[in-house]
C-alpha cells in the first residue's frame, strides 16, 4: 500500500505541471490525498461512482476514474474539470497511481522475500519460484551485513539507510526484529573483500554524519548462491557477538576475522567453568590487581617478549622477571613458556566470553 503522504506528493507535483486540482479517495470514500479542499465536496458522488460498473465518469464538473491493484478495487482519483483535455489528464494520473502501487508492491514482496529467505523460513523450492517471480538473480555474489548502534530501538537507521542507499535495486536494506538492520549486498567487483570493507565504511561514516551514535557493523562470508544468503547472515550475527566480547576497540568486523574467538564463543558455558576451574582452581583472572593484569596484556602484546615488554611499561627488566615468577607461582602458568601462554591466553578469553554471558537475561 502507497503511503498518504507518497500520494500526497505525487498529486502536488502533477497539479503543477497539469493546473488541474486532483484528489484521491478511498474505496470507503475517505479523501486520503488532495491539492485543495475544496474537492472534499466529491466525495459523496465518489463513493457512488465506486459502486458504479464503470471505470470513468464525468459528474457535475468532476472527472472520476478507478485505480486497481490486480483487479481490486484500491483508489478513485477526481479532477477537477471537464472536457477531453481533463480526461487525457485525469487518464495520464491515474496511470501514474497505478504504477506507483506496482512499484510498492513489488518492493513490499521483495521485502518479505528477504525477511523469510534470512530467517530460513522458505523450502528450497519456494526460494527459487519466488527469485523467478521477483526477478532477483539467483546465482550473483553476495554478502549480508548487520548494522547495530547504541539505541537501537530507539533510533532511525532503516528510514535513514533506505533514503541513502535504497536507490540499488541490486542491493536490500531490511530488518528482521528492532534492534538490527540487514543489508544484503551484490558483489560486482572482482576485489570483493575490498569492496565489502568500502561499503562498511561508507555505512559507518554516513550514520556517523546523521548522528547515530555507537554504529558496530558486521558481515559473513560471500555467497554465490541466494539459498546461501541465511548463512552469511547468521555468520554476521555471529561475528557482531564476538566482536563484542573480544574485539570492542573495532566497530566494523567480519566473520573470517573472528579467529580462536568463533571457536570460543560456541563452547557451552558448563565447559568453560570446568575448563576455567581446572586452570585457576578456585580463582578467576578477575581477582589479579590491575597491575598484574597489564603486565600479563602488554606481555601478550608484544609476544611474549621479555626486554619490549619492559620497555613499555617503563620498568626494570628484573621487575618483570619477578611479577612473572609470582604469577607463576599463583597459577601454575609460566607466561615464557610458549605452551603455558597459549593456556592462559586462551583461558582470559573465556573469562570474557562468560562475563558478556551472563549480561543476559534468560
């Protein structure tokens, strides 16, 4: 269905060009749209003509004609005026209404065909009909992206996305639920990561421009086939929770960048408070002091040199020696050891993946 104030639009920019006042009433005959009220005084003989056999009709000075969508009765424009100049007019409007409801419905299906097609709600035969149908090329490269900002509820980035970036008929901006908007993107360039990593940015520069505050962007893997587009959506979705947990410092990420976080973040929450039990005992890394904690991170750093590490903390090399012998002796764990390090590593990162856990409620 056309929006009111889309019609409203349309019918002011005709009476420009046509000099001609235009209104645009329902089948219930109420005026939804029109360039003077004066016209309101049709709309008795409007709600007549509805009932009426005929497509068009000339009463009391009032051109009226019916506009369908699929043999459904949806609108009756007036004119107001007579004579064949008025019809060829009031012909010429209509037309253009009736175009605008194919647009907007062909949109509204395209819509729902990528809600259904991302949440997996489509059988695979279903997927393809309706591509056909549509005329969404099935077998064209593409990628989804999630976009994600700090109030999300209470902001307007699909409106402002679909008013900046709709224009590609190539591309869909939807959303599935009110906290995300989804952007399924053609891939035309033989670069594609490159041109994926500049679609991101121009999404992230533009939001930042309209004010839209905290902006996280996250995208899957390429897919050439659109029974594949659910994969890379859920592969962002994925990469924009890991993202999160362990790269907060980045607002745009992608699935293939995710590394031993992906692995993590699918572990059962059970395991990862054995797995932490197991290292630590009864301790957790929440309980080391900030000094220890920074030591162990600029450690990390700067793989696992001794003299870097040192150096930008701005202390003694014996210093650090000793911070690591005490940590040695409260963990088990020698951070020198390479093997040691990569448990440790591994086990700080479970740590976080916990804490952001349980920041839900279930």
């Amino acid at each position: 269905m056309i929006s009111n104030q889309v019609l409203q639009t349309t019918i002011d920019g005709l009476r420009s060009i046509a000099r001609v006042d235009l209104c645009v009433v329902d089948v219930d005959g109420k005026m939804i749209a029109t360039t003077s009220e004066e016209m309101s005084n049709c709309l008795g003989a409007a709600q007549d003509f509805s009932r009426s056999p005929a497509d068009s009709q000339e009463v009391q000075g009032y051109q009226f004609f019916k506009i369908f969508d699929e043999a459904q009765l949806e609108y009756i424009l007036v004119i107001g005026g007579s004579g064949e100049d008025v019809y060829m007019i009031g012909k010429m409007v209509a037309f253009q209404i009736q175009s605008l409801l194919v647009a907007y419905k062909e949109r509204f299906d395209k819509d729902n065909f990528i809600k259904n097609l991302l949440l997996d709600n489509l059988l695979l035969v279903d997927i393809y009909s309706r591509a056909k149908k549509l005329h969404i090329p099935t077998d064209v490269s593409r990628v989804a992206l999630i976009i994600e900002s700090e109030n999300s509820r209470d902001s307007n980035v699909l409106e402002l996305m679909r008013g900046s970036f709709d224009s590609n008929n190539k591309d869909f901006i939807t959303a599935v639920d009110e906290n995300n908007v989804i952007v399924v993107k053609e891939l035309v360039e033989a670069d594609a990561g490159k041109e994926i990593e500049r679609a991101a940015r121009t999404i992230d520069d533009f939001l930042e421009k309209e004010g839209i505050a905290g902006v996280r962007i996250a995208y899957g893997t390429i897919v050439k086939e659109i029974k594949e587009v659910s994969r890379s959506y859920k592969e962002a979705k994925m990469a924009l929770d890991v993202g999160k947990i362990f790269f907060d410092e980045r607002n745009i990420i992608a699935y293939n960048e995710l590394g031993i976080g992906r692995l993590i973040y699918q572990l059962p929450i059970p395991l990862c408070k054995m797995f932490i039990k197991e290292i630590f005992g009864g301790k957790s890394p929440d309980d080391f002091d900030e000094e220890t904690l920074t030591t162990i991170n600029k450690f990390f750093e700067n793989s696992l040199n001794v003299s870097e590490t040192s150096r930008q903390l701005f202390i003694h090399r014996n210093t650090l020696v000793y911070r690591l012998d005490k940590l040695q002796k409260s963990t088990g764990l020698d951070l020198r050891v390479f093997e040691d390090a990569i448990t440790f590593k591994i086990a700080l990162m479970v740590v976080k993946y916990m804490k952001y856990m349980e920041t839900f409620e279930y």
